[in-house]
C-alpha cells in the first residue's frame, strides 16, 4: 500500500516530466547549413521551372496586376526546419504568410506566399517579402526582398 505522501510525491514528479518542453532541435556542425538560392516576387502563382529560368526576373507590378507573390528557391532544409513567408502591404498589414514545418531532410525546395488584386486595389508603396529559416530556436536564414508599386 502507497502512503498519500508517496502518491504526492509520484504525481509531482510526473507532471514536471510533462511540464518539461521539448528539446529543441540542435544547429549540429555536420548538418549543411539551408542556403537561399532565388527570391522575388510575380504577378501569378510562381513555378519552380520558370523562377529557375529566370521568368520572373523582370517581374513588373502595376495598379493592374492580378496578384503579387513572394517566391523563395531553399536549398539543404533539415527534419524539424520551418521555412517561415510573409507578403506586407505598404502599410505593415501581412497580405499572406505561410510556416511550413519540415518532418524531412530537403535537398532543394520551392514555396511561395501571395495575395489577388485586393478589391480596394493595390496601396502605392513598397511591399516587402520575408523569408526566415529556423532550426530549434536559431534563425539560419533571415532575408527581405521588396517591389514597389509607384
């Protein structure tokens, strides 16, 4: 039979082990560091063959574009990396974003995040797009690209 101070004394020590957070996944010497190979910004969903051809290298924006996305081209992505995408507006507001969680090693990986024409129409200004790559609790990658609409 259990004393009521051992049984204290087992439920004490379990819900520490379940308060305890998981270890976060570690920068290891040996592990290829992700490397941002393209970034930039098209009017349409983007492809991965034609932002590797250059077809979105002259991408214009205008009052008349149907849309407006941030791509990134990442190359050496790990098991547990998030790849993290955000689209603003001129003034600040997150137009679109995406945290895609990797369960496995990519070699080389295409994302993109983007908006349609909004109906009050597109804000003069600079758009910013941001890519960030994190691995536990370290940025490995932190970068923003911009286009402007006049």
């Amino acid at each position: 039979m259990t004393s009521p101070k051992g049984r204290r004394w087992l439920l004490l020590a379990a819900a520490s082990l379940l308060a305890t957070p998981a270890r976060a996944p570690l920068v290891r010497a040996g592990d290829p560091q992700p490397e941002l190979l393209l970034a930039g910004f098209s009017q349409e969903r983007p492809w991965p063959e034609a932002a590797r051809r250059g077809g979105y290298d002259r991408t214009e924006f205008t009052i008349y574009s149907p849309g407006l996305a941030f791509w990134v081209d990442v190359a050496h992505l790990q098991e547990g990396d998030h790849l993290v995408l955000n689209l603003k507006s001129p003034d600040g507001g997150i137009m679109a974003a995406r945290d895609i969680p990797f369960s496995r090693p990519a070699d080389r990986f295409f994302a993109f995040a983007g908006t349609r024409h909004p109906a009050r129409g597109w804000q003069p200004g600079p758009y910013l797009g941001r890519i960030q790559v994190i691995r536990g609790d370290q940025i490995l990658i932190e970068e923003t690209r911009q286009i402007a609409l006049p």
